[in-house]
C-alpha cells in the first residue's frame, strides 16, 4: 500500500499528461469518425438526389421522346406526305397513256400499241415503286430529323437540372435554325424528283424487259419484280447515292464533317443549322439507316402485295393473272400508298428494328 503510495507521489504528474493525452485522442478520434460519419451521410444522400434527377430526366425524356414521335405523325409527316404526292402526280401523269389505248382498242396490233401497252408496263411499275420508296424513305429521314432536333432542344431545356445524363451542349438553337432544318425534308419534292424518277425507270425497264403482257403474274412474282426494281435501283451509284435525295449537296458541309471527326470539337463559324444537317447526314449515311431503311421497305411491300390481292375484278392474284390485267392495278397502287401514308407509316414504325432505330438516335448512341 506504501509502495502504491509512493508511486502516485512520484508518478502522478506524468499519469495525469498521460490520461489527459488519452483522453483528448480519444475525444479528436470520436470528432473525427463523427465528422466521417456526417461526409458518408451527406455523400449517401448527393447521389440519391443525383438518382431521383437522372430518374426524373429519363422520364421526362421519354416523355418528350413520345411528343416528338407524335408531332411528327400528326404535322411533320402528312405535310410532307401530301406535297410529295402531288409533286409526283405533275411528274408522272398516266392518263395521256391510257387515253390512247383507249383510243385504239378494238384496233388490230399495231407497233403504235405495243408501245404504248410497254410504256404503261414501265411507268405504272415505276411510279408504284418510287410511291413505296420515296414515302418510306422520306418517312424515316423525317423521323430522323424530329429525333436529333427533338434531343438537342430538351437538352439546352433540361441542361439547367444538371443531371449527368445530359451533354453540355453550346448555344441555344435560333427558331429560324429550326425552321430551315425541318424545311429541307422539302428537297426530295422539290428538287431531287426528276433524277430519282429517272433511276428508279431505269431500273424498272432492266428489270421488266423480256416480260410480256400474256404473262402470268401471282402475288410472289410480283413481290419478286417490286423487290428486284427496289434493289436494282438501291444497288446503282455509289454505296449512300439515296442521300443526295434526301439532302442537298454541300462540299463545306463534307469539311466540316473531316474538321469535327478529327478535333471533336464545334468549330466557331458553325452554326445550329450546319450542326443539326452533319449530325442528320451521318445518321443517313450509314449502315443502320441502309438496313433500316431495307427492312421498312419490305414490310411496306408486303403490305401493298396483300391490298393488292384483295382488290376485287379482273381475277385472282394470288393464283396468277395476266400482266396486262395487273397493269391496272399497280397504276392505281402508286397514288393509294401516298394517300394512305399514314397507314403504312405506322407499319414502318410497328418494325421492332425501327422503333430501336429511332430510340437511339433520340438517346444519341452509337449506330454507325
């Protein structure tokens, strides 16, 4: 007990530095894991928040993504729809044809007939596949325009939300910007027609010489001959040559797009415009947009083969008709799909591959 004494004595100065050192450790140790703690929780609770946003921004997105598809379907589209029927109905007009037949009916055979019987196989045959592939095509490029324009204003809209889902994008795109750019789904009407019609007739006569008017013509030969003057003709020209009926030719845009794939970055002279027409471009331009487009033309065309089978007179298709028979009723197909390209527009879209076609361009993946 003396000894315990005398220890505390001698000891007791360095016993209380001591445990007042323990002590205030232990104190700064519980400050500090409480101050960890307080970090974790907030960080914890940032990126929950980070999450309720970027939720927040997919629904809005894909709510905005609906929109777009539906102001496409209901403005965008019949406008365009209706201005390329017309503009084909003044390019390719068959009454003059069909007036002179009847003119010489009853008439023996003559050079005169059969020439004229040849030229109605050729341009009713062409009309009704530029009819399928000028509105399946233009459909899609439309499709294509609405859903990059539809992405880049939602982002300068949405950019103020911070998600990190969204790309800081530069300027605000001008409404005169916007305009231009939806206007130019206008070029194919207005000023590709003649050359498109030209190639399209050129590879329906190489496909349909040899055939004759005794000819018998079912549902599968005549979905083979509609697919053979479809690939004939996407087969002709260079490997995008449908591009320069959708778009303009434009050298500088070609530098621009060498300058943006090579520094990735806006060069300043750019304006929206040029940004929204390169970004369409490689979009149309590539693979995808080709497979796309092929497999939306084949549904159509399957579609139009099944109208034409159960369209009354003149005998049954599907067991086979003579080609001078079915002559009437593919002029008649021509003007229907524009009529009615709404409904076969919906038919383009229903195409699984389509459908994800157009989601990742609007999320502004990777399709080439």
């Amino acid at each position: 007990m003396l000894s315990l004494r005398g220890f505390w004595r001698r000891h007791k100065r360095k016993v209380l530095v001591a445990t007042g050192v323990l002590g205030s450790g232990y104190l700064l140790y519980k400050l500090y894991n409480a101050h960890r703690q307080r970090l974790a929780d907030l960080e914890t609770e940032l990126e929950h928040e980070r999450e309720k946003n970027d939720e927040l921004i997919k629904a809005q997105m894909q709510a905005h993504f609906e929109n777009i598809q539906r102001i496409a379907d209901t403005t965008t589209l019949p406008h365009a729809m209706y201005y390329l029927s017309s503009r084909i109905a003044e390019e390719l007009d068959l009454s003059h044809l069909t007036e002179r037949l009847m003119q010489v009916k009853g008439q023996p055979t003559s050079q005169e007939k059969l020439e004229l019987w040849d030229r109605l196989k050729i341009l009713s045959f062409m009309r009704m596949v530029l009819s399928l592939w000028a509105m399946t095509i233009l459909s899609l490029y439309i499709r294509v325009q609405v859903n990059i324009l539809g992405r880049h204003l939602y982002i300068d809209t949405a950019r103020g939300l911070g998600s990190s889902l969204l790309i800081e994008d530069a300027d605000l795109i001008h409404r005169d910007d916007q305009q231009k750019f939806l206007a130019s789904s206008d070029y194919l009407a207005s000023n590709a027609l003649p050359a498109l019609i030209s190639n399209i007739q050129a590879a329906a006569t190489e496909v349909l010489n040899g055939k004759q008017l005794k000819d018998s013509f079912n549902t599968t030969v005549l979905h083979a001959t509609i697919m053979e003057i479809l690939e004939k003709f996407m087969s002709t020209g260079d490997p995008h040559h449908w591009v320069n009926y959708l778009m303009p030719e434009d050298a500088r845009w070609h530098e621009l797009a060498t300058a943006f794939s090579n520094d990735n970055v806006p060069l300043p002279d750019v304006t929206k415009f040029d940004q929204l027409m390169l970004e369409t471009r490689a979009v149309i331009s590539s693979a995808e947009f080709r497979s796309v487009a092929e497999t939306a033309l084949r549904a159509v065309v399957d579609t139009v083969i099944e109208d034409m089978n159960a369209q009354p007179g003149g005998g049954s298709l599907k067991s086979g008709i003579q080609l001078a028979k079915v002559l009437a009723r593919v002029a008649q197909t021509g003007p229907s799909v524009l009529e009615e390209s709404s409904k076969f527009i919906q038919i383009i879209l229903n195409v699984p591959q389509v459908e994800l076609f157009f989601t990742l361009i609007y999320s502004n993946m990777k399709i080439d």
